[in-house]
C-alpha cells in the first residue's frame, strides 16, 4: 500500500472526529473582547484555545500555552529543525443574525458543508491540518524534523498573539498557513496604516472606521445642499437627500483590490471642493489623491511583477472644528520598503498642516519561487489536482507575513467559494477532503 493509499485509509477513520472537533470549537463565539481583563483577548477565546489543546493533547500532540494565553502551539516529532503550521482561533463578530440560516456559532452541516463561523475562517482548515499531521502518526512515517502548530487567537486584529510568538519562542525553518486559497500565496504586499493629523477645520465631517475597507456610505450635512447636489450629478455619485442631511453611495470592497470599490468619502469630499469649500483636508485629497486608487501624484507609479501596484485607501475621515484625521490604509508593493512610502507620505502631508501618526504595520511576504517550500508545495498540489500550481501574490495579510520562509496554502480551492467573514460561512466537505490529503503529504514531505 503507498503512502497516500494509507493516509486516505486513516482520513477515512478520522473524519467523523476531526468534523466533530470543529464543531466544538465553533461553539465558541472566540470574538476579541476589547474590555477584557483576565484574558488578553477575552474569555472565549480563552477557552477556545484552552479546548483546541485540550483536544492537541488526546491526539498525542505535546502542547504549550503562553503564560498570559496569547497563543498556544502543539508539537510531534523529534530533530533540530521544526516545520510550521499556522493558525489561528479568533474570529470576526457574525453579523446580522437574520441573514444567517442556522446558528452561527452552532455548527450544522447540510447541502454538504459545515456551515457556522470560523468554519472557513480559521477553525476548520487549522483542525483539518491538525488531523492531517495525526494521520501521520498513526500510519508511522519517520519525520527529520518536529512539526508544530501553532494557534493564534488575536489573527483578525492587531496580531498581538503572534508577534509575541515571534518575541519568545523558537521560529520555524519553514511552514504555512492554511488562512487563504490554493495554490498558494507566496507574495503579500505589506501593510501599512496611519493617520494624518491635523488642526480644526471650517467643515465638520465624519464617516467611514474600518481603515481595510472601501467605505460604501457617508453622510454630510448642511442647510444649503443645492451646490454640491450640482457636483455630485455632474460627476454621476449616487445620491439620496433627507432634510439637511446628504448621504453618499458607493461600493465597498476591501482596500487590497480598492481599484474595484467605489470611495464615497472621496467622492464627497472631491465634490465639496469642487463648491468651492477649501481646507487642509478636501485640498489634500483633491491635490494628490482624487479617485485614483494607486495615488500616483504621491507615489508616482509603484509596482513590481511580484505582486502589483501600490493601493491606496481613506478608510476614514474625523473632521471638525478642533481637530482633523484622516485614516489611511496602504498596500506596499514587495520589493519596495516602508521608508520609501513614509518618506514621500510625511513630505506631501506636511504642506497641509498634517502629522504622520503610525497605526499598524505589516511587513511584506515574499518566498522566492525556486524556494525548496514552493517547490514541495507545488509538486503535492500538482500530484492531488488538476489545477494550475502557479503560485500567487496578494493584497491582504496573512499569518506567512509573520515569519521567514512561510507561504500561505489553502484551504479554498479554485472551484471553491470563499465564505469567510460573510453570513453562513462554510467548509464544503468535498475541500475537506482534498485539503486533508494534501496537508498530509506537504508536511510529510516537508519534514521527512
């Protein structure tokens, strides 16, 4: 019998547990709580990470929980090198209730899915991982190097969890993260978020918040809105007027494919200053930004092979009387560095009154593609499927960016559906069941 011939026996044996694990760890609504005090993140994920190696234990794994439960790992093997599976336990808030078809946080499988959150997104490809290295033990393949797990719980924030990982613990020759789509993703563009601030402005305007996302709705008031109604049609923004009060539409997409979206903060704040209203604010983003999406009057035109242009988003705008901020999110092109982009940002700012204030920043990801980890990758997803293997650059961040040599690999296939962070999230079985055979056999090879 070959080696995939036993690790497909074994999956068959595991399956029902493995589905049964994941339902537990649905069953935790592991949202970050901000008022949290005895935990950093909150009791329930807490608990979740509490449960996930409770149950790492069962399977045979040894298991490490950080003293302030940041973050928790298992680990099987013996060897000087150790081979990297990252996950993470966090999730976002499910949202709107009523657009769900069962309890989000109750796993139901029907139509051939598990449906609940954190079945795609991060619970259900880390568990499938998990089982996927369990299959390993129990047919006896030999491993060189250790294989360890690791579970983050603060993924979907500010990576608090894994940075101090990064901080105390011993970091991985190599590895993956099963948070993304296959092939893989082997280029993530860095991420960089701030604010300009400045002083108080004529106008009072207020909208947006989530800094990774194209705002789709902003709403000005005024008791004089005949002018801007004027640019607005002319520019063809849709519109809708109530009293005093102008709401703004546009089309929300997230900042890593801005290009697609629709900015209704921007197209409000262009056409005010089309009235004839100037400030710091509508004069900057009139000036440099408009409704380009690269912001290449700042940055001229920024992109490599790798992973494509710049983007560029005002994801939020708090403007009043005393102060002025604007949210920035960028998207950093591989080969170019953090310095460039603050250098150029800072001295455009400046000529408006406006301070650079850091909010986050994550580092690119960028593991050549003769890498000995693209290849074996590459080579198993080649031998389970019939889809291209070329691998992919991307916008958005995952745990890869954390760590050196780190791609992020599945567990959305091409044919597939990506559910996470949406009503009735789900993990169709049938990429369960792709996913498991592939994990198996890239971290066996991996770690023989």
């Amino acid at each position: 019998m070959s080696i995939r011939e036993k690790i497909v026996k074994e999956y068959e044996f595991l399956k029902p547990e493995m589905i049964k694990t994941i339902g537990e760890l649905i069953t935790f609504p592991s949202v970050l709580d901000e008022e949290a005090v005895e935990t950093p993140f909150g009791k329930n994920i807490d608990l979740c990470l509490d449960k996930a190696l409770e149950k790492c234990k069962e399977l045979g794994f040894k298991v490490f929980k950080d003293s302030k439960g940041y973050y928790g790992y298992a680990e099987i093997g013996t060897g000087e090198e150790m081979i990297a599976v990252l996950g993470h336990l966090d999730v976002v808030p499910a949202g709107d209730i009523a657009k769900w078809e069962s309890d989000p946080f109750k796993m139901e499988q029907r139509d051939g899915k598990l449906y609940g959150r954190g079945t795609q997104d991060d619970k259900g490809p880390t568990v499938i991982a998990l089982y996927a290295i369990k299959s390993i033990m129990n047919i006896g393949l030999k491993l060189n190097k250790r294989v360890r797990v690791i579970f983050g719980t603060d993924e979907e924030n500010l990576w608090r969890c894994i940075n101090r990982y990064m901080e105390l613990e011993e970091k991985p020759s190599m590895g993956f993260t099963p948070d993304s789509k296959f092939p893989m993703i082997y280029a993530e563009k860095g991420l960089l978020q701030f604010n300009a601030i400045g002083k108080g402005e004529s106008v009072v305007l207020s909208g947006g918040g989530a800094y990774n996302a194209v705002p789709d709705k902003f709403q000005y008031k005024s008791k004089d809105l005949k002018s801007l109604e004027e640019k607005l049609i002319a520019n063809g923004t849709k519109y809708e007027i109530d009293g005093d009060t102008i709401t703004v539409f546009g089309k929300s997409v997230h900042a890593a494919v801005g290009e697609e979206g629709i900015n209704a903060i921007k197209m409000l704040m262009l056409a005010l200053k089309e009235t004839g209203v100037a400030t710091p604010s509508l004069d900057f983003i009139s000036d440099y930004v408009g409704n380009d999406p690269y912001a290449e009057k700042i940055f001229g035109v920024l992109e490599d092979e790798a992973s494509g242009k710049l983007k560029f988003n005002l994801g939020k705008v708090e403007i009043n009387s005393e102060k002025s901020l604007l949210g920035i999110d960028i998207r950093i092109p591989v080969t170019i560095s953090k310095e460039e982009i603050v250098t150029k940002i800072k001295n455009i700012i400046k000529q408006y009154g406006f301070e650079y204030e850091e909010r986050d920043f994550l580092r690119s990801l960028y593991v050549p593609l003769d890498h000995t980890l693209i290849k074996t990758l590459r080579k198993v997803y080649e031998e389970e499927t019939e889809f291209d293997s070329t691998p992919l650059s991307s916008g958005g961040a995952t745990y890869a960016r954390s760590m050196e040599n780190c791609v992020a690999f599945g567990a959305v296939f091409p044919d597939g559906k990506k559910t996470e962070h949406q009503p009735n999230e789900n993990l169709a079985i049938r990429d369960m069941d792709r996913a498991f055979i592939i994990y198996a056999k890239a971290i066996y090879e991996l770690a023989k």
